[in-house]
C-alpha cells in the first residue's frame, strides 16, 4: 500500500484529495492545524488507512517522522491568495516558501514531492500569447512571489513534480467562496446581479476534483512525469471574466451583468494559459466548467450557503 502524507490536507484541496486517495486505498496521513474545523475531514476517520493529526505543521518537529516514512509527500499547508499573504506577510513566507525548504531539506530522494503551485506566478501575460511552462514568470503579488520561489526549490528535489495550478472552482468538504467561479455563482444566486472590473483580464480554470485526480495521476505516472512543471488547466476555460459572467447566466437566465469603468480591480492578474505539456502524457480533465456551474448552483441552494461558513 503506498503511503502519502499531507500536511494541510484539511483544506479545500486537501480534502478532496485525501477523500479520493482513501477511497483508492493509498494509506493516507494528514497533519493539519485546523484553522477552521476538522469538520472536512470527519468522513474519513472511519477508514483504517487514513490517519490525522492536529499539529503546526510548520514546525518541523511535529511533521519530521512522517517525511522519512511515506513514500510521497503532498505539501499542500500554505496561505492562499494575494489578500490573505498580504495581511500576513511573515506567515506567509514562514508556510508556503520556508516550509517548503524544510520538506526538501529532510525527504530522501527515493520519496515523491508533488508540489501545488500556481499560475499566479505568470503575472500579467502578453495579449493573445498563451503562458507555457517557459514562459517569464512576473508575480504581481507576495503570494505569487512566493510560489514562484517554493517552486524553485522543490524542484532541486531530484523526484519531483510541480504543478502550477488554474483557478481552482468547485464544491469542496471545506468550501471556499473567495475563488472566482465560487465567487461570481454565489453573487449570481443572491444578487441576480454581478459587477464587474476590468471585464477583459483572463484567467485559466480547474475544477478541484481534476487537480486531486491529477495528483493521483502523477502518482500512478511518476516515473515519466518527474522532474517537470506542468501548467494544469482546462484549455477549454482561457476566459475574460466577461465570459465567465456569460457562462453563468446560461444557467440563471435572470442575472445582470454590470460592466463599471469607474474603479479598477485590485488583482492584476490577466493571462492565458497552455496546457499542452501536461495534455501530451495524456492526462485529460474530467470535469468542465459547465459541470462545476451546475454543481456549485446545486450546493449552494441546498446549503443556503453563506460567506462566513468558508
């Protein structure tokens, strides 16, 4: 039985993930300090190969035992998004780059690193050329920065791989509402209307599901995927934010999309991405932004959901 250990395996993506890798029977440890509930994780704990623990993961006292054991290791603990590292700056460093140095410093090189990153690391793209792999990375925030810097070190890991992660959207056991689809389908269903700034910046998609899939994806494939970074997206979702509005309305008719030209959006981050590196091993997505729409509706109206629950 493989073992895999994730430290921050709570969290939106992490419980995703460690749900589909108990259910694929991998012996699975998640080490998290539960800064919300463990309310994400509660359906697992019935399952003799899942484990967890609440810890600091960032001491690397707590996690040390776990690196020399397991024979893959998801890091997967970090403050997420530009707002959220701005406010916390030393935090931030300390999880998502200093964390990520330890992790390196102390797993052998038999053991597999799959590091989340993410393509805030492209900045501001040029128009109509999509972002690949080699393309120049110009974070525009701390939280960008930082990835950018995580994803060098990791990648002195001679088994490792890196994917620089779209926009995540989706239903999730620890639901976030402060992604863009999430956000944008939220606002549609309490509002009917959404406003919009700099209706033009582009940005890439993901749903959650298809990123745990492709994690477990890059564990069944190791061998032909180590030692790369893969841009990992829906190349059918390279979207304005415009577009995205549009998509949503397909599915609530009655919503009004309202352009303003009087404030700018604090987020500068406007590209398109290529996801063709990953798409030529021949991992496919499952799950299209039609679907994630759907589901997100579906959710949302049944939970009654509101934005202090994420």
């Amino acid at each position: 039985m493989i073992k895999v250990f994730i430290p921050g395996g709570a969290g939106y993506l992490g419980s995703v993930l460690s749900t589909l890798l108990v259910k694929k029977k991998f012996k699975v440890t998640v080490y998290d300090s539960l800064m919300f509930d463990d309310s994400s994780l509660k359906h697992l704990k019935k399952f003799s190969n899942f484990k967890f623990r609440k810890c600091d993961v960032n001491d690397i006292n707590n996690i040390s035992s776990q690196l020399k054991t397991n024979d893959v290791v998801i890091p997967l603990a970090a403050l997420v998004g530009a707002p959220f590292c701005a406010k916390y700056p030393k935090l931030a460093k300390k999880t998502n780059l200093d964390l990520i140095k330890k992790i390196v410093k102390k797993i052998h090189k038999d053991q597999l690193l799959i590091l989340p990153n993410t393509n805030s690391g492209y900045g501001i793209g040029k128009k109509d050329s999509y972002c690949d792999e080699n393309s120049p990375l110009n974070p525009v925030s701390l939280y960008g920065k930082l990835k950018v810097e995580s994803e060098k070190i990791a990648m002195n890991h001679e088994n490792s791989v890196c994917f620089r992660l779209a926009t995540v959207f989706g239903v999730s056991h620890r639901m976030r509402l402060d992604l863009l689809v999430n956000d944008f389908v939220y606002r549609a269903l309490r509002d009917r209307y959404i406003v919009l700034f700099e209706k033009n910046f582009r940005r890439n998609f993901i749903h959650t599901k298809d990123v745990a899939e492709t994690f477990l994806y890059s564990i069944n494939n190791h061998k032909k995927l180590k030692n790369n970074i893969y841009n990992l997206g829906l190349s059918s979702a390279n979207l304005t934010k415009y577009q995205l509005c549009n998509k949503i309305k397909r599915h609530i008719k009655d919503l009004k999309i309202i352009v303003s030209n009087i404030a700018k959006d604090p987020d500068k981050r406007d590209y398109i991405v290529s996801n063709k590196k990953l798409e030529s091993t021949g991992w496919k997505p499952k799950y299209s932004l039609d679907y994630g729409i759907k589901e997100l509706i579906n959710y949302l109206k049944d939970k009654n959901f509101r934005p202090g629950n994420y």
